[in-house]
C-alpha cells in the first residue's frame, strides 16, 4: 500500500512516515511531500493523509487527488506521533487491506 503525507514542506512529516513504514513491517510505503509538490508525486497512491498544520487546503488536496480517498490527520495522533493509531485509521478507511 502506497501511503502519501501532505503537510506544509514534507519535512515536518518525513518523521512520521518513516515510523508509519517501520510499523506497518513492510506492508505500507509513506512519503511524505509539501502542498507545492504533492500534485508530482499521485501515481499509484492508495491515501492521503493531510497533516493538521494544511487542514485549511483539505477540500482543494481533495479536488485534485483524482478519486484517491483523503484523510486529515487528528492533531493529538499527529502531535504524539502516534503512527500505530494513524495506520489503524488508514487500514479503516480502505476497508480493512492492510497487506496490500
């Protein structure tokens, strides 16, 4: 499963991601990118998760996303790091395919 963060520069998520994939043992890749460069980068993405710092750009994130489902992500799981209960709600929202 290709999982894709939007937040404003990619740097402030690339922490996240990497814990994201750790967890996910192999099944998921997560990158990160900022709202400038995301639009690059859609091929083969399954989700985006939007980082709570551009939830302003959600609905826009979502007009372009193509039919890619878009999820903000909660500030208290974001600011924690919580990358387990972000997987969980990622793994929910695709309707269980965790092992894609």
């Amino acid at each position: 499963m290709n999982i894709m963060l939007v937040c404003n520069a990619g740097m402030s998520t690339g922490m996240l991601a990497k814990k994201m994939e750790k967890i996910s043992e192999g099944k998921c890749k997560v990158k990160a990118y900022g709202i400038a460069e995301y639009m690059d980068y859609l091929e083969n993405v399954n989700i985006i998760l939007v980082g709570p710092q551009i939830r302003f750009e959600y609905e826009d994130i979502k007009k372009t996303a193509g039919g890619i489902p878009v999820l903000n992500i909660d500030p208290l799981k974001y600011g924690s790091m919580d990358a387990a209960s972000i997987l969980k709600t990622v793994y929910v929202e695709l309707g269980g395919r965790n092992n894609e």
